[in-house]
C-alpha cells in the first residue's frame, strides 16, 4: 500500500464518525494499540522536542526500508503516533520524502487540535522526514 493509499484508508475510516468526540476517541484508541516502546529507548536522543507531552521516537533501516517505532506519555498523541506509523513506517526513504502529509487536512487534524499538539504533530512528521532525508542522502552515496 503506497502513502497515498494509506492516507485515503484513514480518510475513509475518519469519514465513519459524525462528530470530533467520536474521532479523538478513535485516535485514542489506535494510540491504544502501538506496540510495547523500550524503556530504554525513552533517551534524550530519541525525544522529540517542541511537543506539549513527552513523545519518543526511534528509526532503524532495514532491507532499504526505515522502520519506525514510538511513544508518547499522552494517550491523544499516542493515537497520532499511531496514524504516523500506518502512513510512514516500512517505507523507503525516497517514498516518504515525495509523499505529501495530505492526511492533516484530509482529516481535520490542522483544524481540530489544540495549537500545541499541532506544534508537536508537526516535530514528528519533521523528524520522520529529516530521517528520511538522511536515510536517502546515504543511499545515494553507497
């Protein structure tokens, strides 16, 4: 599923619930649902600055492929964790860096969230492409 097709399937889903109550207890819940993050992973390295709550986030690569994995100490931001995860994770450098971050109008969320978790939604979708960045620039050399 490319970026695009995962953020018409947020889209989709989003379209199911009639009022913004209804949505961030959807996103609550997918925050629910983030894998186990490490404890020991919780390092000033990984954290990520500029969000109201504590937010962590880490990068491997595998196989050509950046996989993502983080955690926030607040459930809402958890959730947005979670759709970052489902449009960006398992994807190739070069994939995220031409694909656009369409889902924060599609949805609403440049809209519906309180200035300071949009400030922090927008330090990890910054971090997530300044990696990706990275990623292709030492693909290109190799």
């Amino acid at each position: 599923m490319s970026i695009g097709q995962a953020q018409a399937e947020l889209r989709d889903e989003f379209s199911m619930f009639d009022n913004w109550m209804d949505r961030y207890q959807y996103i609550i819940d997918m925050g629910r649902q983030l894998p186990d993050y490490p404890e020991a992973d919780k390092a000033a390295a990984y954290k990520i600055e500029g969000c109201q709550s504590n937010v962590w986030l880490r990068s491997t690569q595998e196989a050509g492929r950046l996989r993502f994995q983080a955690t926030s100490d607040a459930a809402i931001v958890s959730g947005l964790i979670a759709i970052l995860m489902r449009i960006y994770d398992d994807r190739e450098p070069r994939e995220i860096l031409e694909g656009e971050p369409q889902f924060l109008t599609e949805l609403g969320l440049d809209q519906h969230l309180s200035p300071t978790r949009s400030n922090g939604l927008h330090a990890m979708i910054e971090r997530i492409y300044g990696i990706a960045r990275e990623a292709h620039a030492n693909q290109q050399l190799h």
